[in-house]
C-alpha cells in the first residue's frame, strides 16, 4: 500500500484524537478506528508520526490543556484538565511538570502575558527546565507595531468547506500546499479569481515543537469534494473569532499572531478550544515586496 494511502487513513485518525482526549485512548481503540491491526497501526503511526500512540496523545494533551491554561485564565485547572483526558489533579500535575518544568497554575501565572513561547532545555544533570522567551519587541512597542500594521475586529463566521492536505511540522507546509494544488489543477479548481488558500493550525507554536506541530494546507471550496489521495475534507465550524487584516512579509507572521493573543487578553475575549487559521489573499512570490495579503483567526467564546 502507498505512503499516500497510510496519510489519508491517519488523517482520519488524527481527527478522532484531537476530538476524543477525554477518552482513553489505547492502541488497541484508536487502530480499531484506523481499521489496523493494532501491530501494524503502531508501526505505521510511529513511521509517519515519529511518536508511539502514547507519546502522541500524552503530548497532545498537555499542549492542549497547556493552551488552554494560558489562553482562557477564567477557566478552572480541574475543567481543563478532565476535558483533556487526565483523572486527578496529582496525575495532571505530575505529567505537566515533568514536560513543562513548572506546575500548571505557575505556568498559568507566567503565559501569556509574559512570554510569547515555552519550550524545554535539558541542563547538564538531565532535568528539563522552562525556558521563556520575551517578546520580539517590548509589549509597548508591539501595540504600537499593531496599530500601524493590523485592522483588528470581531467577526462570526460562517462554516467553511476545505480540501485539505495535512503536514507534521512547518519544515513541511511547502510540500503541502504543492500537493494541494496540484490536484485541484487538475481538478479545474485552481488557479481562479477566487480562490483563497488557507492555514489551519491543529496546534500551537507556543506549547508544540515546529517539528510537531500539524498545520493543514488548505483551499477553500463551495462544498466538501471525495477525498483522493492525500487530500481529505476539512470543515470549519461556525463562530466568533478576532479577525486581523494586514499585508506582511513572511517574518512579521509571528508579531502578528503575538498582537492579536495580546489584543484578546486585554480586551477580555477567551480562547474557545477550536482551531486558528490564516487566509491569503495573493501569492507573496508575485509581489514585489515579497509580502502577503492575509486575515489572521483567533477563535474565542
């Protein structure tokens, strides 16, 4: 069977765990929805994904209730982490602390409004440690950056039909969006007036590795097409979300994603548990300042 055949049944399976961390998870469960043999789904899962099922979904539940943490303070410790699968504060905090370096209501009190991102350094005796980085620019500095540069409102948006192909880690988004459109080429989807590409984010670069985190490469459609290849259906819910419109260069994605999480907490929104996406407006290789047109989307309640 193709590699192409393996993504596309994964796909499926990705899906179901972000939506099922409450659940227990075993690899006998999640190959049984894979329709695998748990032998063979663990082989498989562990080629594509680099992680055990179990590594997988423990890693993906404490970069969830991580983010939830940070980004819906008004939320209880406990609610956050039942909603992700854990039983009891001690288990909860044991596994945050040995991942994070620190316990989760101290995470909560340094993320956000601190730091911009949290990864881990292992020190010389082998124990992990949080490292925060600051912001680019001093807090200051970065709202005065947003005014210039971000039109920032509130919007409900309507659902949204995707083709999407899917890419673990950013070091393969390129790939991603070359295979998308390659099929909707010879679709006759693409290239159109309309069409409009799309970033969808399953998890977030302040709590996941850049080699981990999954982004989805998507274009926007008028209706959900058969899934062919390594292109599935993705579908964005209705709701409200923080829109920000500007015209960036690549580099300034990062500020931008910065101001607007800042913008949130000032103005009292709180993250709801869906997932951020970016859409272009043009191709920043055909400007001539290398810059992009693109709305950035903040999901809140």
């Amino acid at each position: 069977m193709t590699s192409q055949y393996h993504i596309q049944r994964l796909n499926t399976v990705f899906s179901f765990i972000e939506n099922n961390l409450h659940e227990t998870l075993s690899l006998e469960y999640v190959s049984d929805v894979a329709a695998y043999s748990p032998f063979h789904f663990h082989r498989v899962f562990r080629f594509i994904t680099g992680e055990t099922i179990l590594q997988y979904v423990t890693r993906l539940r404490l970069e969830r209730s991580a983010l939830m943490l940070a980004a819906s303070k008004d939320q209880s410790i406990k609610n956050i982490y039942l909603e992700f699968g854990f039983t009891s504060h001690a288990a909860f905090t044991k596994a945050f602390k040995k991942y994070y370096g620190v316990s989760p209501s101290q995470f909560r009190h340094l993320a956000p409004v601190k730091f911009r991102r949290i990864r881990i350094e292992e020190s010389k005796n082998g124990q992990t440690s949080p490292v925060f980085e600051k912001y680019i620019c001093a807090i200051t500095e970065l709202q005065n950056w947003s005014h210039m540069n971000l039109n920032i409102e509130v919007k409900t948006m309507p659902e949204m039909h995707l083709a999407a192909v899917a890419s673990i880690g950013i070091q393969g988004v390129e790939t991603a969006y070359n295979q998308l459109l390659n099929w909707a080429t010879a679709k006759g989807l693409f290239p159109a007036s309309d069409a409009k590409m799309v970033s969808v984010y399953h998890d977030s670069f302040k709590t996941t590795a850049p080699d981990k985190v999954r982004i989805h490469a998507c274009m926007l459609l008028k209706e959900p097409v058969t899934p062919e290849g390594e292109v599935f259906n993705e579908t964005l819910l209705p709701g409200k979300y923080i829109v920000g419109s500007t015209e960036l260069t690549l580099d300034e994605f990062e500020k931008a994603w910065t101001s607007l999480f800042l913008w949130m907490n000032e103005n009292g929104y709180q993250f709801r548990r869906s997932f951020p996406y970016e859409i272009y407006y043009n191709n920043y290789k055909e400007h001539p300042e290398g810059k992009t047109r693109v709305e950035f989307y903040i999901p809140i309640l």
